[in-house]
C-alpha cells in the first residue's frame, strides 16, 4: 500500500470518527428536554410534565422526554426521532398551535400513538416489584394477560404529564358532596296538569328540570321507514347530572344512609368504580359518564322509588321524537349554527361541557344531539328499524348479541354524526378491556368516557 493511499484510508477514517462524534453530539443536543420544548407546539406540555410522577419521582429519578415518546435505541429510535422531528418542526412553522385541540389529543385512545409501550417495559421490566399494591398486582396481572389489546397508557394516563390520578379502586369518590347544602328538600315535586316541573329529590339539595312533551305520531328514520305513535312524555331537560347520580351513589351505599335519606334498601348500590369516572374534568352540572347500561337502570328505579314517579330510559322513539324538535322538525337548527346548539368534537375541547354552553332545541330540550351519546331502553337491532319480514310496527326491536341503543353525538363526534338519526349501540365487553376485577364491574365502564343518559317521566292519570 502506498503512502498516499495510507493517508487516504487515515483521513477517511478520522473524518467517519468525527462524523460520528458530532452525531452523537447532535443525538444529545436534541434529546435533551430543553431542546424538545424549544420547538414543541403543544403549549401545556413543559409545565404537564413538570408536576407529573415522571419529572421528579420518590426516588428522585428525571425522566426526559425522549424515554416515553421515541422507542429505545435498536428497536427503531432513529427512525421515529427523525420522523417525529420532521412532523414537530411543520407544526411549529406552517400551523396555528391555538387552533390544536390538546385536550381532545391527550386522551388515553390518541396519546397511546404518541407513547411507546417497548420504552415503557424497558424502564419498568418489574411489573411486580415488592411495594406494588394489591390492586397494581390485580391490574398488572391483567394486562401481562392481554396484552395485545392494552396499552400502559390505559391506565398510567398520568404518568408523564399532568397530577397523579387513581389507578385502583377510587373509593373517596362515592364520599363526594353534591353543591351547597342551603336548602334541603322535604318531598319530591307534586304535578298537576301536563307542563314542565322541576323534580325535587326528597332530602337533598339536587333538583332536575323535566320537560313536558306533547305525543304524536311521527315517522322515525331517514327514509319513511316507520311510522310511530306516542304517548305524552316528560323528558330530563339535560342528560342526568354528576350531582343527580351522586346522590344515587350516596344513598344506595350502606354508608351513605341518614335520617334524611328514602329507604331504598331495596335498591343495591354500585360498587367503587375503578379510577376517576370525571376524567378529571370535574362533575356539577356535567353529565355524569362511565356508568354501565345497567347502573342508568338501576338510578331510574331508584328515582322512580324516591320521588312516587316512574322514571325510566327513553325509548328510542321518544328520543328521535325529541331530538327533532317534534315530528316537523330535522334538528332545528343550521349547520351554521351548530355550536350555539351542540357540543361537538369542532368546539368541546376535549371533554363533556356545561349546559350553559348550548342553547335549548325548540321542546327546551338541551344536548340531545351531543355533549355525550346517551342510552334508549331498546335491545339494538342491526339493520336499523327493519327486520327481516320488513319495517318494524313499532320501535321496541328484538334482543340481539349486539346491546342496547345508544343515540346522539358526543364531545367526540364530528359534523356527520350531529343528527337525530345517527344511532349506535353498546359495546360491553370492549368498554371493560382495562377493567381488571374478575369479576369486571357491573356498574362501571373503564374504556368509556362520552356515553350518558337522561331520564323520561311517564303519564298516569
């Protein structure tokens, strides 16, 4: 080998040495947390995790931002880091982050894209280390058993941004006190005549807005498919309420009991749900969420037995009645005017709203359309309000493996779904996957966040 070739092969490889210094540099220089929140749009993200456990934890560990959202080095870390660079830095220069719904993109169903559960394990190899409670035993023991359909993040929303929130059983949660205790109600409301009335629950501070809605007939669906007749009803101005369905849980748990309190001893209360059922976003005049189909029937029996009324879910005719305004009526409003009737996926924020929020549909009627989605009485059947001997004579439909009716949009919904013909139905099983208890809740929905209820009041002369 010559000289000259020797020099060559030197200098190549001080140079591919320096390359890969100065790589390396580069890999640290913009792996540091600083750098990352120096370019990330997302305005909450810094202080988030700065009070999160992963910040600074009882052991005083930093957690950087690096460790959760790239997978580790070998398993694909480049690749993403160059990826999500890319995708980070077009944010920062061509879009608006004020127009960006964090909220909405925090949620566990979209943070989970943004979180890799291989940087999860490689830092946490123990799933059962010595102080883990029994619950985290319970909860773990479940994921390592589904683990196809889990994520960390299920549960350990909280772990990198935002305050701790409950992973177990959340047994304060039915301890809650519902608003000011300046007036306390002897009775439950009586009525005379058919015209909207405010519902008294007896010994508490909580009271409901019913509205009186006329019967007709009308035909459901899109497409004349089937022509209905109803009743005279009362229909829930808003879907049941945090602090209306506190009051079920309060008084329907052992503890809960006082000489102001209906005996409703016949009335077995729910269970601890298992973590925040609020999502965090507070309760009040939100509606309440994360309650099985079978726990909005069970407070329908219970309201029915405090108040001397027969409350129950609507059907799902007397909901299409309603959200229509009537049976002249498609919604009665534009699209235009949308967000000053509905809560939506274009204007929620991410979350359940407040009913000062929307305005009444033409019955009085608040949220039918969105806000959440909400359960009808009626077993779903699949092929819409037909069967297979054609239309339906009446809209109780058939059981079938496939639930019950849900209607209306939600916070989550987007323009299409905003309709009062839009329907769905429940998915038991697949909104208890993180549910750890054998056996899974009766009462509470773990992978369900934008599905309520409201109640009907039917006539009896």
């Amino acid at each position: 080998m010559s000289i000259r070739r020797g020099v060559q092969l030197l200098l190549l490889f001080l140079v591919l040495i320096l390359l890969g210094v100065l790589l390396q540099k580069a890999d640290q220089y913009t792996s540091t947390d600083t750098y990352c929140n120096s370019c990330h749009v997302h305005p909450q993200a810094h202080t988030s995790w700065q009070v999160s456990m992963h910040h600074n934890d009882s052991a005083g560990v930093h957690v950087s931002c690096v460790e959760c959202h790239l997978p580790p080095k070998g398993d694909g870390y480049y690749n993403e880091k160059i990826r999500s660079g890319v995708r980070d830095l077009y944010s920062y220069w061509f879009k608006d982050s004020t127009e960006l719904d964090w909220q909405l993109k925090s949620l566990p169903e979209n943070a989970r894209h943004h979180t890799f559960e291989l940087s999860c394990v490689t830092c946490h190899p123990k799933l059962f280390p010595t102080n883990l409670s029994a619950n985290g035993e319970q909860a773990h023991l479940h994921y390592l058993h589904n683990t196809d359909e889990l994520h960390c993040i299920n549960c350990h929303i909280d772990a990198g941004h935002g305050a701790k929130l409950p992973h177990g059983h959340n047994l304060g949660f039915l301890k809650k006190h519902t608003g000011k205790k300046d007036t306390i109600f002897l009775s439950a409301t009586t009525v005379t005549g058919f015209h909207d009335f405010t519902e008294t629950i007896p010994g508490t501070n909580v009271a409901f807005d019913m509205i009186a809605v006329k019967g007709s007939t009308f035909v459901m669906g899109e497409k004349d498919t089937v022509s209905v007749s109803l009743a005279s009803f009362y229909m829930g101005k808003l879907e049941v309420t945090w602090d209306e369905y506190l009051v079920f849980l309060q008084q329907t748990e052992s503890e809960g009991r006082n000489q102001n309190t209906i005996e409703t001893d016949a009335i077995t209360g729910a269970t601890p749900p298992w973590g925040n059922p609020d999502q965090g976003w507070g309760m009040g005049q939100r509606p309440a969420i994360t309650m099985t189909y079978h726990a909005a029937t069970v407070y329908c029996e219970w309201l029915t037995q405090v108040t001397g009324k027969f409350y129950r879910l609507p059907s799902e005719a007397e909901w299409e009645y309603a959200a229509r305004g009537g049976k002249h009526q498609s919604s009665g409003f534009s699209m235009e005017e949308m967000d000053d009737f509905v809560i939506y996926k274009n204007n929620a924020h991410g979350k359940t709203g407040l009913p000062q929020q929307v305005k009444p549909n033409i019955l009085g009627i608040k949220n039918l359309l969105g806000n959440v989605r909400e359960f009808c009485q009626d077993s779903y059947h699949p092929v819409s309000y037909f069967n297979d001997q054609g239309p339906l004579p009446n809209p109780v439909f058939q059981a079938s493996d496939q639930g019950y009716v849900i209607r209306g949009g939600s916070f989550k919904s987007n323009k299409a779904q905003i309709s009062p013909l839009y329907r769905d139905y429940t998915r038991h099983d697949e909104w208890l996957k993180t549910d750890p208890q054998i056996p899974k809740s009766i009462w509470w929905y773990s992978d369900c966040n934008d599905v309520g209820f409201r109640v009907v009041c039917e006539i009896h002369q």
